[in-house]
C-alpha cells in the first residue's frame, strides 16, 4: 500500500502535528496525499464534507494535504462521555455507546471498517499519511487493536516510532517500546523520530546514536521544537490552560470536565486586544472578566452537575448582575436555558435538569444529530459568519425570537432580552474575521487584523519547512514505495 504510519511512544507525543507537517511536505513535492488515523478518542470534531463527523486533528490534516475532510480519514472516533463510557462513530456515524468493557469486546469487529476507508484513500491518493494513537507498548490493549500495530500488520504499512524528548527518557520510550513489543510487531517498524528537542541538537548525537545500535532501526531525524505550533486548531483542551493575551478585555472560558470543540477559542487567543483564561475546576470565575464563555460539551446534563459543583452557578449570576457579558456555544448554550431534557436517556439516565436560567428557552434532546456546516450571517452586525453544528438536541423559548444569526433564511440561537446573554449552536464562528472584529468590537475590545485562516496556512507551511530541514523526509517518504 502507498502508505506510511506515524505511530507514538505515547500520547502528546507530536504525532498530529508531524503528519500535518509531512502532509503539506508531500503535497508541496507535487504528491497527492491523504491523512488517516484509524481510531481516535477525542471530544473534538469537525464535520466533513460527506456529512459525517472525525476528529479536529484529522481535519487539519486534510487542510495540510490541500483536501476537504472526508468521514474515511478517521473510520473510528470515540467521544468520551463519563469515565466508563463513550460515544462510538464509526465511518462518521453515531452507532451508540458503550461502556470501556464493552468496547474492548467490540473493537476487533471494526477492523473490516477501518480497512475498508484506508483502501478508499490508498486507491484515490498516491500517498496515505497514517497516525496511531497512544503508544504500541501498551501491549496490555493489544488484543484486537484497530489503532497500533494490529492495524500496521493487517493492513501491512511500515510504521516510523516518534519520541518525545520534552518530556525526558526518549532513549528509554524507543528502546523500551521494542523491548516490550511482540518480535512481529517490531519487525513492522522501520525506523525512529526524536521530537520535541529544546537546544543544540548535536549535544543528542551520542543518544542518537544509541538508540540506534540498541533497536537496529534507522534513525530518520531529530526534530527541535516547533513553538508556531500554538497558532494551530488545538487538540487537546490541556494546550489552552495558560492565560494568552495581555489586553484590556478579559474573556474566561470554563473547562467543563467532558468540553468539546473548545478550538472555537483559538482564534481569540490570538486576537492581541483580549486576555483569554481558562477556568479549571476549583477556580473561581474571575471578577474582571468582561465576557464568559460557556463553551461545547458531550453531556450537558453531566457538565451542568459539573458547574454546579465548581459553584460557578453563582459566580455567573454575580457576573450578569454586575453588567458581564455570557455567550453559550453549543452545550454552553444549552446550559444558560430553563431546562435540558433528556427522555430517552441519550447523554446518560433519562431526565431532567433545571438549567442556569439566563436564558428564556428549554432543550429536549433528542436522537438525531445533527452534522452540518453552515455560513450565514449575525444579526446584530450583520457580518457574515462562518461554521459548523454538532449536536443533539432542540432548543425552543422566547429568548429565540431575538436569534443570535440568520443561517440560510431560518433564525438560528438566542438572547436575553437585556442583550448581555447569548447561544449559539454554531461552532467555529471565531474564525470569520469580520464577524470576530464586529463581536468584539460591540464589547469595547480594541481589534486587530488578524487573518485567521490565512495564519494557519502559513504555519503549516512552516511546519512543512521545519520538517523538511530537520528530517529526512524523502527517506521517510519513501518508506511508502
């Protein structure tokens, strides 16, 4: 098969970034090229073309390579909703949920899925860009795994094993890993990335050298660390945590304990007129907070629990009292209303729960998902604005007869009728630059002219750039033939 897989030493590791990053090197050598994770486990996703859902990492990934996302770049994706259990999307579709045990029992049968979308991509590309998911030396997961190794055999793709210097021990996670692996499975792979190295790369040359004479693979790089890489679409909440910005205007977002799609910040975090913080659990929301954002969730109800125990219930009834500003997305927006209802037991045990009440509308969730990009335009400002829902769920009051936009003629979100409070199912609506300016601009925020998407194109030029001079890229390439 036309294909290379980037697997990892563990999770965190570099791997989405590296095979955005040796996606557009390929696309730039006149290739064309397809990413492919076989299995994901994220809360973060973006809506494809076909109208089907796959991780946010997989979707940059396609923007790398030049593609529109496509449901058979990420063939499985799990959306955790408890600690026990998560929601399963198999060829972007919601097929249900299932508890950790169970799923182990179910995996081995999603296999004839997952190959069937690779040899989708393998025979519409000439090169397919696969990235694994944790680490092939949790060897106790090994057992029908759809994601490491048992997809590198049944599928027969050389794998190259990327460490991560940052965080301390990468001889220890390259030689450890081949140490612990079934002999087939290290026989799979062809060689080894050191990622992540701060300073003189040379002063790794003997470490280099080590890993190689102890593992017998062919070392394909030392890749120093890519700080443009904030100015990427997030993939995992943690890369949000410190305080960006230094402007006059403070946003706090909360981190719900199961949030989602909270790359709908990022282009925030690099407006320079705000302050963006996140408010991790057991923090209070910040007095000088001017706007909070009630971000994207997996289970409303169990999130809405979550708030309520931090007690930012109260803090967010002192905030609206004192003239603050509330914006709910997605779940977020579900939150602010009178009441979720879930009566077929959907997000978790059927039911309701009174919500925060900031907003005159309730939510009765129910089956259908809908999957959907959309442009339209923000009522207030009448900028144009850009994005996507994902979401279960119907929301229906009097606060929606003020919407928060107009999405292909129908009146789309709500708000209360003081103005301050508003809810939106539309993620991804930061990254219009016109809308972005006018919202924050009706906050009193000084603005900038920041050009989201066309920054990220040129990070991922660059990160293309920083691969090709620090890796051996046409050797790795070529590990595919």
């Amino acid at each position: 098969m036309p294909a290379v897989m980037i697997q990892g030493t563990g999770s965190d590791v570099g791997k989405s970034l590296l095979v955005a990053g040796l996606c557009r090197a390929a696309r730039r050598r006149g290739l064309s090229v397809a990413p492919f994770k076989p299995q994901n486990m994220s809360n973060n996703a973006a809506v494809t073309a076909d109208g089907g859902e796959i991780g946010r990492a997989q979707a940059l990934q396609a923007r790398a390579s030049g593609l529109e996302p496509l449901t058979d770049m990420n063939p499985v994706l799990l959306k955790p909703e408890s600690d026990h259990g998560s929601q399963v999307i198999v060829q972007g579709r919601r097929v249900g949920t299932l508890r950790a045990r169970d799923w182990f029992e179910r995996k081995p049968a999603l296999m004839a899925p997952v190959l069937e979308s690779f040899a989708r991509l393998t025979a519409a590309h000439d090169l397919v860009i696969v990235e694994g998911a944790g680490s092939p030396a949790e060897v106790n997961l090994r057992r029908g795994d759809i994601a490491n190794m048992g997809f590198a055999r049944a599928a027969g793709v050389p794998v190259v094993l990327a460490g991560d210097i940052d965080r301390g021990g990468v001889i220890a996670q390259l030689v450890g890993t081949q140490a612990v692996i079934e002999p087939e499975d290290a026989a799979m792979i062809a060689g080894f990335l050191v990622n992540k190295f701060r300073g003189d790369v040379r002063l790794f040359d003997e470490g280099y050298r080590l890993i190689e004479a102890r593992t017998g693979w062919r070392g394909f790089g030392v890749v120093p660390f890519f700080p443009e890489a904030a100015l990427l679409p997030a993939e995992d909440a943690l890369d949000l945590g410190r305080p960006t910005g230094q402007g006059a205007l403070t946003v706090a977002w909360l981190a719900f304990s199961r949030v989602a799609n909270f790359d709908d910040l990022d282009p925030l975090k690099q407006e320079p007129g705000l302050t963006v913080r996140m408010v991790r659990p057991g923090q209070p929301i910040p007095a000088e907070a001017d706007l909070v954002i009630l971000p994207g969730t997996k289970s409303t109800r169990g999130d809405l629990a979550f708030l309520r125990a931090q007690g930012w219930d109260v803090d967010l009834r002192a905030h609206h009292r004192r003239g603050g500003r509330v914006l709910g997305i997605c779940g977020g927006y579900q939150m602010l209303g009178r009441s979720v209802a879930d009566p077929q037991g959907l997000e978790g045990a059927p039911g309701v729960t009174e919500g925060l009440g900031l907003l005159e509308v309730e939510t009765v969730m129910h089956p259908d998902k809908r999957l959907t990009r959309v442009a339209g335009r923000h009522r207030a400002s009448g900028a144009d604005l850009t994005g996507y829902e994902i979401h279960i769920g119907a929301t229906h009051g009097p606060d929606c007869a003020r919407p928060f936009a107009e999405i292909e003629g129908r009146p789309e979100g709500a708000t209360s009728a003081d103005g301050r409070v508003v809810g939106s199912y539309l993620h991804g609506m930061f990254g219009a630059d016109g809308f972005r300016r006018a919202f924050l601009e009706s906050l009193g925020a000084a603005t900038s002219d920041l050009a989201y998407d066309a920054r990220v194109e040129t990070v991922l030029d660059g990160l293309a750039d920083h691969l090709e001079t620090h890796v051996d890229v046409a050797g790795l390439l070529a590990l595919a033939r």
